[in-house]
C-alpha cells in the first residue's frame, strides 16, 4: 500500500535536508533528488514491521498513583 507524504527540502552547506512534515523523521542528501530518495527510505523503514529477535521479557510492576 502506498500512501502520499509531504516533505520540504532545504539546503544547509553542501548537503540538501528534506523533512516529512506528517511524521517528525528527516534525511539529507548531495542533491535534492538524493535527500528526498533518503527520506522516502527512512518512511518505509520507519513503517516497516518490527522484527524481534528473541521474545520481549513481559514484567508486572505496581505504581502508588494518586498518594499526596
């Protein structure tokens, strides 16, 4: 599934940085092409499902809430 993002593209120095303006995730590159091809990169990563390598150690803890 695709899904439109809107991203700006600045220049800082010599290197192009381009900012997904929905999702707080940016990127940079020599050119804008290449700063806009990053963040389409670090997007689908940023999506992409989490793969665990071993099974999450699941605890209880107990917090006191509302004490004054």
């Amino acid at each position: 599934m695709k899904r439109p993002f809107a991203a700006t593209v600045w220049r800082e120095g010599n290197w192009y940085v381009s900012q997904c303006l929905e999702i707080d995730i940016a990127s940079q590159g020599e050119t804008e092409e290449e700063a806009l091809s990053n963040l389409r990169e670090a997007l689908e990563l940023h999506f992409e499902e989490p793969q665990a390598t071993r099974p999450p150690n699941v605890r209880t803890i107990e917090v006191e809430v509302g004490a004054a």
